[in-house]
C-alpha cells in the first residue's frame, strides 16, 4: 500500500487556489478558479513561474490531471497520457519538465 503525502496550500485566494503535493521526485498540482477573467489568469502565470522555479531547481517534475487540458496548455505543459475516470471523462495527464546541465 502506498501513502499519499497531504495536499499543501501553495497559494489561494478568493478568485483561484493551488496546492500542491508532494512524491518522490514528482509535484502534483491542484487547482480550482472560482472567478475567471484576464486579471486573475495573470496572476496565476506569475504564481506559477515561481512554483516552476521551486520545481526545477529542486530537479521536480511538476505534473498534473485535468478533464479540461486546454486550460493547462495556457501554462506550457505536455501531454504524456490520457485516461478515462470512472465518471466517463476523459482526463490528460500534462508535465512540464527540464533536461538537467552537464
């Protein structure tokens, strides 16, 4: 049996929340935005740059699952796999990662 670590608030707000959990070398993004407009969308860039940051230099992969993959691809990632859930939607499994310096 294996033992998922907590979900950790990363950021949150009224208008979006992230957290954020934590395995092995991977870290697993969760969020919800309650209050879409363009103001909040660059928030969340600037939000995410600094978790990308935390993700490369401490050499993470930063992952995420998500019935909406368009939304994601706002924030660079790459689709590695896709599945369907027991509720019949069809979630992508989306990365971002980075080749390690000679």
């Amino acid at each position: 049996m294996q033992i998922q670590s907590p979900r950790k608030v990363y950021y949150q707000d009224n208008d979006f929340f992230v957290e954020t959990q934590e395995f092995e070398n991977c870290l697993f993004l969760h969020c919800i935005v309650s209050n879409w407009k363009p103001s909040v969308l660059k928030r969340m860039y600037s939000e995410f740059a600094i978790l990308l940051e935390y993700a490369e230099k401490n050499n993470k992969i930063l992952g995420t699952i998500s019935p909406n993959p368009n939304f994601v691809r706002l924030f660079g990632g790459r689709e590695v796999a896709s599945f369907i859930h027991n509720d019949n939607i069809n979630y992508k499994v989306i990365i971002w990662e980075w080749t390690q310096s000679p």
